[in-house]
C-alpha cells in the first residue's frame, strides 16, 4: 500500500512541476518517518552515500567544464577544426560535430558543451545562411557526446550506482561516441549537399598552422585525464582535480578570456551547479535504498521469471521505459531512479553492466533532445534565440540516427565492451 501511494504521489509532484530534488528528498523523507524510523538513520544514509572517493570526482569534472566553458577553450578548438574541413561544403556543420567531440573529451557535460560550442557557431551558421534549424540542431545533437565520450559525468553516477570500473565504463563509449560523430557527419554531408550550404574560404599554411597552434593547450586536459587514468598515474577523483587546475592555467595563460578577478564567481557557479547534482544523487539514491527495500526490485525480478523475458526482451522493455522516463525527467534523476530497480535483473539475465551503461547512456543522450524536458532544447532556444519548435525541428533527424545507433548498440554488445577488455581483460 505504501509503496503504490509513494510512487502515485512521486508522479503527481513531477506533473505540477516540482523539482525533482525536492520530490526525491521530501519522498525519501517521507517514507523513513511514516516507517517510524529515526530521522539520524537518514543522515547516515547520506554519509555513507558520500563516503566515496569516486564521488569527489562530480564537483571537480564540473568546475573542469565551468572554467572551459567560459574561458576561450570552445573558440580553440573550432578554429582548429575549421583550419582541417574548412572547404567542405557545410563546414561550420561538420566543425561543429567535431568541436563538440573534442570539448566533450574535456567537459563530460551535455549542456556545458552544446552552450559553449553554439555560443560561437550558432551565431556564425546564422551569418552564412544556414537554417536556423540546421544550426541549433546540430549544435544540440553534438553535445549530446558530452555524456558519451570519456570523461562523462552520466557513466561516473552509472558507475557509482552498480559499483562497476569507472575506466571501463569510459572506454566502453570511445567506439559507440565515434561511431556517433561518423554518422552525423555523413548526414550533415547530405544535408550540405542537398541544401546547397556555403563553402568557407581556404585558410593560408600559415593561417592553418596558427589554429592548430592554438588549440594544443586545450587537447592537454583530456589527455591528461585520461593519459593519467589509463597509465595508472592518477585515480578518478585526482585526474577530475588536476583537469580543474589544468583548465584554470589554460583559461587564465592562453587564451585569456577570463582574468583572475572572474575565478571566484566562476568557482561559485560551479559549486553551485555540484551541489544540485549532489543533493538529487543523495535523495536518489536514499529513495532507491528504500524502494529495494521495500521489495519492488525483487518484485521486478519476479515478474521478468514469470514472463521467462530474454535478455534481449528485457533490453528493448528497458530502452522503450528509458525513452519515455527521458522525455520527463533529466539524465541524472533516470539514472538515479532506474538503474537500482534493474540492476538485479542485468545480474539475473547475464547482462553485462559496460555494455548496459552504455545503451543507457545513448538512451540519455536521445532524452537531452526530447521534449518536453530535453536540457539541450531549451540552451539552444537561448543561444540561438529562436522557437523552441525551431529546435526540435532541427533535432528530429538526429534523434533518428540516434534511435538507429541505440538499436544497433544495445544488439551488438561488442561495440561497447570490445576496447575495455582489450585494455583490462575480461571480467
């Protein structure tokens, strides 16, 4: 009876709009009272959650990405890529796909990426005459890679979650990530093609070695990250701290868009945008422990015995549950959410957690341009300062690659779980 009642009222909050958090903490609040249990049991439940080292890593990644975000780093990195494709037909397209792969290798953020990429082409594809949907679609559909290749702050939780390799689960999204940008950039190709998109001007040798020139500062934060995670040099939680000193020198030294008197404000928006995350990770994961408690994993795990559900079966119940969990609620509250009801049914099926992580992960990454809460949506409404319905138009033809993607992932393990044992062996 309680659990129906908690889970009627978790649905009817998120529907008048409260925050996820405050559903989350009130529920979880809710249920350890009407239990009789002390409210100091409660404060234990935190410290244990936040007993983790892994964990450390969240605030460190996003002050990482802040300070990249805001200092120059995006502008980098599409001048370097625009000096390789800039004769293309439809570069600024294609530099957009690649700048948005390379700043996702050093922000692990969605939003963070697509902000600060479409900070600077949006308003440059508008200039040359490209779509406005064209424009903020690509840009939105590109910065979906943020939480797909390494670092990613979704496979960090996910990680934490079922208590899986963090690198492991990093390298498992480098070959479904750089299929992901192939496949946009054979569209965007098309779509150039087709709508008779503008060729940009050649760059001179010089012009062309200044931009790559330019941009070596900004590729030495992911390989730092993860050249010291995979020489075994540094953990998760120190390589996330040396990328946060790593981007501050490069945003203060190089390119030098912000100065010392900007480090504060931005360490506080930083601090801020954690302390969000870490409030939803903490009431998530109470919420979680008191669901599995309450018996509703075993439940589930009962009910995919009796329905003598395949692997197979369960996964394509999951992304279909997924995708409509997506257009409702963000990346880390599904995780949050999710993932603990399931994880007993991947043990019970045989499912190998990398490769689930990962169909997860994309599953997130299709939910980012959704409506009607895709984060992605509603950045590229500002940025761009345009329709939301201009948006979504725009993002329609990346969400079916996606989907495309998502099948062939979840269908083909060994996409996702090929390079981790190559690196680490087989579990």
């Amino acid at each position: 009876m309680l659990i129906s009642i908690v889970l009627v009222l978790f649905f009817a909050l998120l529907l008048v709009g409260v925050p996820i958090y405050l559903v989350l903490s009130g529920l979880a609040l809710l249920v350890w009272l009407v239990e009789g249990q002390p409210l100091v049991a409660l404060g234990q439940q935190y410290a244990n959650h936040l007993n983790s080292y892994t964990l450390v890593a969240i605030p460190l990644f996003v002050i990482a990405a802040t300070f990249m975000q805001r200092g120059g780093v995006a502008r980098a990195l599409i001048e370097m890529a625009a000096a390789w494709v800039g004769r293309t037909r439809g570069a600024l397209g294609i530099v957009c796909v690649l700048a948005t792969a390379v700043f996702a290798a050093i922000s692990g953020s969605s939003v963070a990426t697509a902000l600060a990429i479409g900070a600077v082409l949006i308003p440059a594809m508008k200039e040359r005459g490209y779509p406005i949907s064209f424009a903020s679609g690509t840009v939105g559909a590109g910065g979906t890679l943020g939480i797909l290749i390494p670092p990613s702050l979704a496979m960090l939780i996910y990680g934490i979650i079922v208590d899986e390799s963090v690198p492991r689960l990093f390298l498992a999204g480098v070959i479904p990530g750089l299929l992901q940008v192939v496949i946009f950039l054979a569209y965007i190709r098309w779509f150039a093609v087709r709508e008779d998109l503008p060729v940009e001007p050649a760059m001179d040798r010089s012009q062309f070695l200044r931009a790559n020139l330019n941009a070596l500062p900004a590729l030495l934060v992911p390989l730092i990250i993860l050249g010291g995670i995979y020489s075994g040099l540094v953990t998760i939680s120190e390589a996330a701290g040396l990328s946060a000193v790593v981007a501050l020198l490069v945003s203060l030294l190089f390119y030098r868009e912000i100065t010392w008197r900007d480090i504060l404000p931005i360490l506080a928006d930083g601090v801020r945008q954690t302390g969000v995350i870490i409030f939803i990770v903490l009431s998530a994961l109470t919420f979680a422990h008191w669901l599995t408690g309450a018996g509703v994993t075993g439940a589930l795990v009962s009910v995919i015995e009796r329905f003598e559900l395949s692997a197979w079966q369960f996964l394509i119940l999951a992304n279909v549950i997924m995708f409509i969990l997506g257009m409702f609620l963000e990346v880390i509250s599904v995780i949050l959410i999710f993932v603990p009801l399931v994880v007993p049914v991947l043990i019970q099926l045989g499912i190998n957690p990398i490769h689930f992580g990962v169909v997860l992960v994309i599953n997130m990454e299709i939910a980012l341009l959704t409506p009607p809460v895709g984060l992605n949506l509603f950045v590229l409404k500002s940025v761009a300062e345009t329709s939301i319905g201009n948006v979504i138009k725009g993002v329609i033809p990346y969400i079916g690659l996606m989907l495309a993607l998502l099948v062939l992932i979840t269908f083909v393990p060994v996409i996702s779980t090929w390079l981790p044992d190559l690196v680490f062996g087989k579990n």
